[in-house]
C-alpha cells in the first residue's frame, strides 16, 4: 500500500474514512454502558483502531538511529535458532552457500531466483544500527546489504501487493520460520538483506546466508536463513495467518514498532 504522493486522500481523511477518527468519540462518560461485556468489547475494539490511527499519523518514513563504528558491540549474539537442522542447509552450508538461491516471488511480474554473488554484484548499503530483542537484550552491529527496494523493482512487485513475507530455512518443530512486513517498511532506505555483519560474511548464528534488516521494528521481525520472498494481498491464507511464527503461536504483535 502506498499513497501517491499527489492523492487527494489526506491522512485526516483516511484516518476518518476508515472509521478511526471516530474510536475516541465512544470514550468519555460511559458508566453505566462500561458494565456491558459487549461495551467493553467495543471499547477494546477501539483501543486496537487507535493504535492503527497512531501507526498511520506516525512517520513510518523515519529513519532509525545509526551509530559510530567506535560503538558496534564487541559480541552480537546469536539467538533463536544458531543452526538450521534439515539436510537442505546443511547442503547449502557445506557448499559455501554456491548453490543456495533466494527466490522473489508472489505478486510479482517478473520472479527472480538469485544467487548470493547476484545479490553481492548489486548496490550495497550500510548502516549501523542497534537490534532490540523482546527477551531483553540489545547489540549494535553494522549491517551490509541489498536494499529490499531494489530487488522489488527488478521483480516488478504490483501495486496491488500489500506485505511480504520472508520464508526461512528452519523449522521449529515442523513450523518454519517467516515473517511479514508491509510496503511501507519495504521501501523503508534502511530495510535491506543483509549479508554481512561487521565486515565479515554472516555468520551462521546471525542467518547466514541472507538476513532480513528492518531498522524499525523489534529483533524477531529481523528474519534470518531468508530462502524465499513472496510479495501477497493479505497475510491471512499464510501458515499460522497472523504473519509470523511468534505472531501465530506465541500472540506477538505482527508491528513491532520500536
Ligand atoms: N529464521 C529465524 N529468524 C529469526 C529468529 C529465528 O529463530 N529464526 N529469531 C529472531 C529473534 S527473536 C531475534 S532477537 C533475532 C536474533 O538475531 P541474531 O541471532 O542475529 O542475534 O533474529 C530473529 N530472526
Ligand atoms: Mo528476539
């Protein structure tokens, strides 16, 4: 979804339009009605809208906070899954990752199937950022990658795909790992692939060969082990249909704004 930058929809009047202007409006002076369970639904109905209102008058555009290389963390640690189990990375990893391909698909016009030394042959960019774990732990590392924007032009996205998702190479039990993001943070100047992390290729433990970087948002949005990327309509028909594997079985917020 993105808004033309000549349309007369204003964010006042979409706000309005998709009925979030109102949400405030039910709130003051409502003892009686505040003991209704069917109220109480409602209102919380309108806390959700007022966080989406608050997501839309926010600047999504922003960019996060890049560091100095003097205050890159001496440790980035790894955390979730260190190692692909299944006999698909293990081959990918024993061959230097030569035969691994990322794949662009979905709502595109042109699918592509890229190796790393494509990805490696286009325009990099560079960003030392602070990652934001939920479990309570930060680090600071410098990111180098493909800008997501410029794989999506190449595939020629349709403007009628409103996320992606990023499939993974590990599996927790038999769910993999994926993640979602809107177009809003796909064209973000600071969502990239990354491929190294301080200089050096990715590390295993830091998803090697391919990691999504999406400076916004918390640490598990940050998908590793990337193999596919689908551009869809809705996330809803995808695995859990909550948009990631922590939003499906663990009730995580699908935006992790930070
Ligand atoms: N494929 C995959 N991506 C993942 C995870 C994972 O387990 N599998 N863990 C997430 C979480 S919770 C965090 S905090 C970061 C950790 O990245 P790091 O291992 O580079 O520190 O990766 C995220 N992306
Ligand atoms: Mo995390």
């Amino acid at each position: 979804m993105t808004i033309p930058t000549k349309s007369p929809l204003t964010r006042r009047s979409l706000i309005a339009g998709a009925g979030l202007a109102g949400a405030g409006l039910l709130l003051p002076g409502c003892d009686r009605l505040d003991q209704s369970p069917a109220f109480r639904e409602t209102l919380r109905l309108g806390e959700r809208v007022t966080m989406g209102a608050q997501r839309l008058v926010s600047d999504r555009t922003a960019l996060a906070r890049e560091y100095d290389g003097g205050d890159i963390s001496p440790i980035f640690r790894s955390n979730g899954t260190r190692m692909p189990g299944t006999p698909d990375y293990a081959a990918w990893l024993a061959g230097g990752f030569a035969d691994w391909r990322l794949a662009v698909d979905g709502m595109v016009a042109r699918p592509l199937s890229l190796s790393l030394a494509q990805l490696g042959a286009m325009p990099v960019r560079e960003q030392t950022t602070r990652h934001d774990c939920v479990e309570g732990w930060s680090a600071i590392g410098r990111w180098t990658g493909t800008p997501l924007k410029l794989l999506l032009d190449a595939a020629g996205v349709r403007n009628t795909a409103r996320y992606l998702i990023f499939h993974c190479a590990d599996l927790y039990g038999a769910r993999p790992y994926y993640e979602s993001i809107d177009m809003i943070d796909a064209l973000h100047p600071q969502t990239i692939l990354a491929w190294a992390l301080n200089g050096r290729m990715l590390p295993v433990g830091n998803g090697a060969p391919l990691r999504l970087r999406v400076e916004r948002q918390l640490g598990y949005k940050q998908a590793k082990y990337i193999t596919r990327i689908e551009a869809v309509a809705t996330l809803a028909t995808s695995y859990g249909g909550k948009g990631g594997l922590w939003e499906d079985t663990n009730d995580y917020e699908w935006y992790a704004g930070i």
